[in-house]
C-alpha cells in the first residue's frame, strides 16, 4: 500500500518509531489468521500498525492508546486516509493510568508503548484479555540489552531490567503460553490458554 510507504518515511524523517518489517509481517501473519473483532493497542505513534491489523482483520475494532498528541492526530489522519477510521477508538493520554482503568474485553493485544512499564501494565492486560486470545509484545529483547542486563551507569539500565522481569514473569505465568520470536527488536506472542 502505498500509503504506509509514505508513512515509513514520514515516521523515518520526524524520527517516530514504528515497528520494524519482520515485526510488520508477523503481526499481520497473526490477525489475519487470528481474524480478532476487539484488538487493543498501546502505543498507536502515527497508526502504522494500527492499519496493518486493521486491514488484515475487516471484521476488528481497535481501541489505541497514545500520549503524544501530535502523533495521534497524525494517526486519526492515516486512519481515515486508509478508509478504516470507523472501526478505531484513539485514547490520547497516559496509558499508565488509562489500562487501570480499562473495561470490555479483548481478543488481541498489542504492547507497543512506554517499554520500562510493561511489567506493571501485564496484570491488567491479562485481567481485559479472553481466554484463548493474544498479547503480542514488541521490542522486548531491547537492543539486547535484556538478555545481558548492564550492570550499571547505563542509561537504558531501568528499561533493560524491567523488560527482563517482564519476561520472566510473562514466561512463568501458567496462564499463557509464550514464544519469543528473535526478529526485530525482540518479539513475544503470548496465548492466554486459562482463566
Ligand atoms: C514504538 S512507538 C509505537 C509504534 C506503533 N505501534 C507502530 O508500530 O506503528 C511507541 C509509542 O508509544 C507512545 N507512548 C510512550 N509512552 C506512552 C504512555 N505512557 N502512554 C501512551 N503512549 C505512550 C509514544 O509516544 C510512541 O508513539
């Protein structure tokens, strides 16, 4: 599509990122086998991964959660550029306060928003996820830094240990079923297979 051609190279010149090619492939590899109606999303930037799981599931609804204002009005702009507009909900604010508080259910997951946070974001996603649905969680292997945690006076030190605690607790927690896929920047896709 040649609109998210121009949105890569929008995101590449005001240096917002956005998920990487492989990442790309796999998220639209997974909703359009998964075909989920209520994706949530955290982390929206200018709605490049919001329209891929959009048009590769027509019947899905995605509520996206950004804090930038610039980036989500850009977003609405592609939204309806991309002739999706209609199936989208974008909450600008905080998502550290916006998932306590959220409500309804969802099939589908993606983590893709403040990176030091997703440990604490985990219970709460877990609580709005269905059974049998998906958490897809980007960039957790953080320039590799989560695997080889710096030992100190790093700068990206907080990040790197929070997403290894992530990690672990996402691995031990029986109610999912997790697979790391070592593309891009580090990607989970997590099965919630009980209550
Ligand atoms: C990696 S980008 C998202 C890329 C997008 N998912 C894509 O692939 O097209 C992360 C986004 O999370 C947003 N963000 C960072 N901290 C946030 C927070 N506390 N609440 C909501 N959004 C946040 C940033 O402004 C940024 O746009």
């Amino acid at each position: 599509m040649a609109q998210l051609e121009k949105m890569l190279s929008f995101a590449r010149e005001n240096y917002i990122p956005v998920m990487l090619d492989e990442t790309r492939n796999l998220l639209q590899r997974l909703a359009e086998e998964n075909k989920p109606k209520r994706i949530l999303e955290i982390g929206t930037a200018i709605g490049y991964s919001g329209i891929i799981m959009l048009t590769s599931s027509p019947e899905a609804h995605l509520n996206t959660i950004e804090i930038d204002e610039k980036n989500a009005e850009t977003a609405r702009a592609n939204f309806i550029e991309a002739g999706v507009y209609d199936r989208v909900n974008i909450f600008v604010g905080d998502a550290r306060e916006i998932v306590t508080q959220l409500t309804g259910r969802y099939d589908f997951i993606f983590l893709d928003g403040p990176k030091g946070q997703y440990d604490s974001f985990l219970p709460y996603l877990t609580d709005v996820l269905e059974v049998g649905g998906l958490l897809v969680c980007d960039n957790v292997l953080y320039k590799g830094l989560v695997e080889h945690v710096p030992e100190h006076r790093h700068k990206h030190i907080t990040i790197a240990r929070n997403l290894n605690k992530f990690l672990n607790d996402l691995n031990r927690d029986k109610r999912f079923s997790t697979r790391l896929y070592r593309i891009g920047d580090g990607v989970t896709v997590s099965r919630r297979t009980g209550e």
